[in-house]
C-alpha cells in the first residue's frame, strides 16, 4: 500500500498560508506592501474587531486590468521575477507570488481594481481558494481588497488569536515599520469606526514625530554615512532619552524593514558607558546596499536578511552612531568669569617654594601594646553579634526566614546599596532596591485588591500625547490604572490627562512611568486583567523603589527589613533576582583561613 500521496489543492494552500498569514496582521502586511509596490502614494485601512472580522485595504496605485487581477490569486503568480538571477537584485516587497492566494485559501476575499486607462474596473470574490464570481465594476483607479472571516475554514488557527488588544497592537507594529520606511507614502487607520491615525506624506523626521509623539522631535540625533560597502542614515536618540523598556528600535535595508540582532548590538555598543546599565536608545536606521549584496528570501515573512559583508557593516554603524552622539551631545563648558576664581598666589622669586614635609613617628609599632582604637564601635557591635550566634553544620536553607530578633539589632548600610544585619543563620545582606521593590510591589497589588487604591489629585493635570499603537493598549489597561490608583481622562485621538496618582508616586516623571507601564504590556501582552496588573504593579514599584546610592537611617533599615519580613516571597522579586543572601559564620571563617 502506498503511503506517500499527493496534497490536495485546498490543504496545499493552507500549509502555504501558514508560513505567510499567521493573524490579521499578517495580511495588513502583505497588502500594505503590495500597495506600496503598485506606486501608491495613498493608503487607507479599515478594521473591524482587529481584523478579525473584516480587513479592507484601498490604495491609489496602478490597479490591475481583468486577467491580472485573476492571475493574483494563482499561486507562485508574480510580476516581479521572470529568471532566477531576478532573485537577487529585488527592490520590491511582494515577489514571490504567495501572498494573495494564502490569503484567499483562508478567509473570504473581494477584490477591486482599476488600472488608469480602463473606463471600468473588476470584482473578483474568492473563498477558501474558489473563485465565487468575476464581474465588471465601477471603482477608482487602484485597488481596494476588503478580507472577511479570516480563518473561517481553519478553526483550529482561529481559537487561537489572540485577543482584540493583542492583535490590534500586531496590526498597529507593522504599519509603523511600513509608515517608517515609506513616509512619503500618506496612511489612513480606521478601527471599529474611529479614525486612529491620519499621516500625511512627509520627510522621514516628521513621520517618527507623528507616529511616536512630539517629545520624539527633541530626541533624535541625525545619523548619515556613506562608504563604498554601505550608506547608514536615519536618527537615533540622544544620551537623556534612552529608556529601560518600549525602546523605538528600527533597521531598514533598502527601504524594508528587518530584524538583525548582530547590528543591533553595534548601536548599543556605540552608547557603551554613556548611557546606564539597563537603558536602551531609540534608533531609526536605514542602510543602503547594492541589491545583489544581500539574501531576502531566507524567511517567509522576509524580516531576516543576510548581508555579504556583516563584520564591515558592523563596524560603520557603530562608527556612524558613535560619531553622532559625540558630535551632538551637548558637553559641559568651563566658565573663565574672573569673578568665582580662586586666590592664586603670583611666584615671588624672594621666597623660594618650600618642599612640604609630613611628620610621623619612626617607633610606632601597630603590634605593640595597646594602641588607641577609633571608630571600631560599629565594627564590634556589627561583626561581635554575628560570631556570637550558633550556626548549624547543615546548609543554609534556600529562602532562610527572616526572624523578628533579627529587627532588633542595629542593621549597617554598605556603599549606599546593601543593608547588613546579624541573623541567627549568620550575616544578612540585603539589596536595598530589590527588597523594596517587593515589598512595593505587594503593597500595591493588596490595595488594587481592596477595591482599589487611593488616588491623591494632582494640583495641575499633566497632559502628554501616547502613540498610536500605545494608545490601543492604553484603552483596555484603563480599568487596571484605575484599580491601582491612577485618575487618567481619556482626551481622544491618544492625548491623556494625568488627574491623579498613587499615594507614594508623588514627584515622578509621570508621563515616563505611565508609557513604561504601556510598553511593557505592548511588547508582552498579559492574557487576562490579573497579569496586567501584577505587570504594571512591578513597573509601579521598579520606579518607586529605593534607588542604589541613596543613604538610609537606621530607622529606614529598620522599617524596610520589617515590611520585607512581613512580604509572602520576600527572597525574590516579583521578576525572580534574589533581595537577601545569608552567609553562615562558617562560610565567613573560611575566608580568613
């Protein structure tokens, strides 16, 4: 019996569809593109529940005449390779011919065009890759491709999209890398009948601005570099807006966007001791390369791309960024005004410098008799109570508890970073910041438990405009805001108002913390409100907690270990690094041996 068959047509097609449409966004994408490639200078997008129920894409480029418009949704159909060597010299998006037909084989599809030279134009409308009917139309020149029920016919791939909020900031991802690339191209959003963005065509700067917000005009560094290998232009941001998290990070090779972890770390290597450890800059960079010098068919979505000459590459971008950030970066100037200068003394050659001497005793022996001691109280009193408690042979447990006596006794800081307190499992060190982003981190959810914590109003509201693609996230996060004691006022069209905050969170850059409590939902978002607001209680207490570097009384150390005892994990951040150590006076005997 024979056990190796050929695929059907339809199920053919759905294997195909799977390495090009993965959700909603993945059509906006390819559509988008083609619409780029037909010389659109005009594109406007229509959803309906993220996509999931309707997709509609209208642009004003070439459009295609009858037969073309039926060839589109044959697979491997494309106008732009006719020999294998056209493989390798590609300036377009779309060439491989698989978009439309994966597209058709899972969802409904009606397609109309008009090329200019036509009086009248097609309607074709394809379901699960069947024609259903090809007919004349009146319609605009360009084309207009409205996608119905994706995934109809594959619900199995349907269960799993995600939800509106998800899926729409998907969507809203790949049209800023399209509306980057392309800015003079104008585009048009229009989700569940509201209009979420309207960018009219402009210089690339501009459309970062309009795209991420008008703080975005202030942050970016212009960057332009040609060599024979490659140009490199585009911005990056200066050395006070780098962020923790959210970072707008962007290549594009040839006007297409792509991922390439290896030159990304050119970028952070340029900002290497200048920026802290943590933050990332924003970039947007565009690099120009003769077509035959790189691969963009090693992956399906075509985000990949392998250059000949990465090392070389590597090396001009870190030059180029490192070159722009010290060219622009504005450096401290020294003030000559005579007035604050020190007393100098004129040389006066009747009195000769004298060569300074430092007296000292030749017989002082540190060994010898009693010597007198000064300043040795605190090391006594610290080390003298740790020797003094029994520590047991076996291990130290992995979360050791945090026992009342140990409270009692006087903790130390060290280097304005740890907290050092005798423990009856030996010498606690505590990292102050991480201990207090725990104990922040559960006060804060207990609050948000309870009915929601208190917010306290701020005299003056803080206005601030979020992106389009932040402002979708902020819309579901909004009860979650609420909930822990944020009073935000929805303006319309991405602006905010910042009402009232948190009891605690006085004196805060509110507008960063608020996008960083955005971003990190963005770019990993929660499955259901709890997640969300576990995720946004870590960023609330990251911002809040005690920083490294801050000197603490004793009765802020006291107060400290207290609320971490009390904590349900005290032992670890809510993102797992660990807040205490605990080292035994055995294991501190062995470093004096």
């Amino acid at each position: 019996m024979n056990q190796v068959k050929v695929l059907s047509q339809s199920v053919a097609s759905q294997i195909a569809a799977g390495e090009v449409v993965s959700r909603p966004a993945s059509v906006i994408k390819e559509l988008v593109e083609n619409a780029i490639d037909a010389g659109s200078t005009s594109i406007r997008i229509i959803l309906s529940d993220a996509g999931r129920t309707s997709m509609q894409v209208i642009d004003n480029g070439c459009g295609m005449t009858d037969s073309d418009a039926r060839l589109s949704f044959e697979r491997h159909a494309t106008s732009k390779i006719r020999e294998t060597d056209d493989l390798y010299s590609l300036t377009t998006f779309g060439f491989r011919g698989e978009a439309l037909p994966s597209i058709a084989s899972v969802a409904e599809v009606i397609l109309k065009t008009r090329t200019a030279d036509s009086e009248t134009g097609t309607q074709i409308r394809v379901s699960a890759s069947e024609i259903q009917s090809v007919e004349p139309d009146v319609c605009p020149v360009g084309s207009s491709f409205t996608v119905r029920n994706l995934f109809f016919n594959v619900p199995a791939r349907r269960k799993f999209l995600k939800s509106n909020q998800v899926e729409f900031g998907h969507i809203m991802t790949e049209i800023e890398r399209v509306a980057i690339s392309h800015p003079e191209v104008a585009i048009e959003l229009t989700h569940q009948g509201q209009q979420v963005l309207s960018l009219p065509a402009s210089p690339v700067k501009q459309r970062i601005v309009n795209l991420f917000g008008k703080k975005m005009n202030q942050a970016l560094l212009p960057v332009d570099v040609e060599t024979t290998v490659v140009k490199v232009t585009g911005f990056c941001s200066n050395l006070e807006n780098v962020r923790g998290r959210g970072a707008r990070q962007f290549f594009f090779v040839n006007g297409r966007f792509m991922k390439h972890p290896y030159f990304h770390k050119a970028v952070l290597s340029a900002y290497e001791n200048l920026i802290p450890e943590g933050d990332q800059p924003s970039y947007f960079l565009f690099l120009e390369v003769p077509a035959d010098t790189i691969d963009v068919n090693i992956h399906p979505t075509k985000t990949e791309i392998k250059f000949q000459d990465e090392q070389v590459i590597w090396k001009i971008i870190m030059a180029a960024v490192k070159e722009t950030v010290g060219k622009f970066e504005d450096m401290p100037t020294i003030d000559f005004n005579a007035a604050d200068m020190p007393d100098i003394p004129v040389y006066d050659a009747n009195h000769p410098a004298v060569q300074p001497k430092v007296d000292y005793n030749p017989h002082y022996n540190p060994f010898a008799g009693t010597q007198p001691r000064q300043n040795t109280d605190n090391w006594q009193t610290l080390y003298g109570s740790v020797i003094e408690h029994k520590i047991h042979e076996s291990a130290v447990p992995f979360e050791p508890a945090i026992q009342e006596e140990e409270l009692q006794v006087r903790p130390y800081q060290y280097a304005d970073r740890y907290i050092l307190a005798p423990s009856d499992q030996g010498l606690m060190i505590v990292d102050q910041h991480r201990a207090h982003i725990r104990v922040l981190y559960e006060r804060y959810l207990k609050q948000a438990s309870q009915h929601g914590a208190a917010s306290q109003g701020l005299l003056f509201p803080e206005m601030f405009q979020l992106s389009p693609s932040d402002a979708a996230v902020f819309a579901e996060l909004k009860p979650c805001f609420a909930r822990l004691g944020f009073d935000i006022s929805d303006m319309g069209r991405g602006a905010i108002a910042v009402q009232g905050i948190p009891s605690g969170l006085e004196g805060q850059d509110y507008e960063k913390l608020i996008t960083d409590m955005i971003s990190d939902l963005r770019i990993n978002p929660a499955q259901n409100a709890d997640l969300q607001l576990e995720s946004m209680a870590l960023a609330m207490a990251r911002k809040s907690a005690i920083p490294y570097g801050r000197h603490l009384s004793d009765s802020e150390m006291q107060e400290l270990l207290r609320s971490l005892k009390a904590c349900d994990m005290p032992s670890r951040t809510p993102d797992a690094k660990v807040t205490f150590v605990v080292r035994s006076e055995q294991e501190i005997g062995k470093w004096f041996e």
